[in-house]
C-alpha cells in the first residue's frame, strides 16, 4: 500500500472495530434509474421493463445496444454528477435494516467506487435517507473505474481488522480479495458464495440483517 493511500485510511479514525457499507445496488437501486434513463434516451428495441431488463444484464454496462460512443460519453457525464446521486432511488429496506445492523455491529466506512468528485451529492444522499453517519471513501481521480473494485480490495484488506468486512452487491469485488481474507462479504442479492469461506451470500436486506447478527453475535 503507497503512502498516498495510507495516509487515506489512517483519517478514518476508526476506534471501534465494524462494518464498512457499498452504495450502488446495495443501499440505492441505482442501475433502475440508470436503465430508465438510458431506455428513454437510447432505446429499448428488446421492449423490456425496468426490472425485466436489471434482471437480464444486471449492469447497463453489460447492456449491447447502449455501448455507443455517444451512449457511453453520456452516461459518463451524468455519472459525474453529484445532484444525479442525491436524487437516486432507495432500495427497500436498505435504510431500515442498516440501521438495526448498526445496533449489532457499527458501521464505520461506505467504501464505494463512485468517484471523489460526487462525494458531496453521495454524502447528502445517505443524510437524507437517515443512513448511519460514517466516513465515504471514494475512488480516486487517478483510478480508472474499471479498476474499482480491486482498488476496493486493497482497501478493505488494508483496513482489517478496524474494518471486519462489508456489505457489497458485486461478485467482482470478490476476485480481488486475498482468498485468505480474514474479513466477511456479505453479498448482498445473491444466492452464491462462490466457493469462498469469507462470503456469506444474502438474498435480501432481511437475511443480510440475519446472517451479520448470526455472525458478530455469539450465543
């Protein structure tokens, strides 16, 4: 770990070991607002709804038809913008579970490969939502998202133990980590741990809520 990044984690202050928390897909349903934008804007020819199409590709990115320079080179604009990500949808329960989560275990970090540059609209997002009040770590400027999730590694593994683990949608995130990792993933809507002794596969919000109080409370 460079010294840049150390310095980074070190302004956490962390003083009680927790959870740390991604944003996309995970606390807001991000890529719903993104697919209906993107339909409105550059076409649905397969006809899909909303959730028919999330259901499909997952990610717009892995959507063909919107892989335009054009298509791309907007979605990369709006991206950047920090009044985009306060007016991002909820997803259910998120909130709510969160928050009797914290009652378990504390949530210490929102670790996220949004870039810096939207940290202010993703900070007011989680205010708004009544979301546990916690440091936002975001991708720096100097890394490209394709590069997110093993920069999310890095970080989650060079904060153990302050940071136990995270709550987390992408299965990306987990070819990064050390396949010795002595935190948790709980990954959140999946029915997959992928082979992995460290991922706890969550269906939902309530078994997510179930599976850390199973894990961090010992009876």
């Amino acid at each position: 770990m460079d010294q840049r990044l150390a310095a980074m984690y070190s302004q956490l202050e962390i003083t009680t070991p927790g959870l740390a928390v991604d944003i996309d897909e995970t606390l807001s349903w991000t890529v719903g607002f993104w697919v209906e934008a993107m339909q409105q804007k550059f076409g649905n020819p397969e006809n899909l709804t909303i959730k028919e199409m999330v259901a499909k590709y997952r990610y717009t990115q892995n959507v063909p038809y919107w892989q335009s320079p054009e298509a791309l080179e907007w979605m990369a604009a709006k991206i950047n913008s920090n009044e985009i990500q306060e007016g991002l949808p909820l997803i259910d329960g998120s909130s709510v579970y969160l928050n009797k989560i914290k009652q378990i275990i504390p949530i210490v970090a929102y670790i996220t490969v949004r870039p810096v540059k939207v940290l202010e609209g993703t900070k007011n997002w989680l205010k708004k939502h009544n979301f546990p009040l916690a440091p936002v770590i975001c991708r720096p400027n100097d890394i490209d998202h394709g590069d997110g999730h093993q920069w999310k590694a890095t970080v989650l593994e060079s904060l153990y133990p302050n940071v136990l683990g995270i709550i987390d949608d992408n299965p990306k995130l987990l070819s990064f980590l050390n396949k010795n990792y002595r935190g948790k993933v709980f990954l959140y809507d999946h029915h997959d741990n992928f082979g992995l002794s460290f991922v706890i596969a969550c269906r939902d919000w309530p078994t997510t809520y179930q599976a850390v109080k199973k894990t961090f409370i010992k009876v």
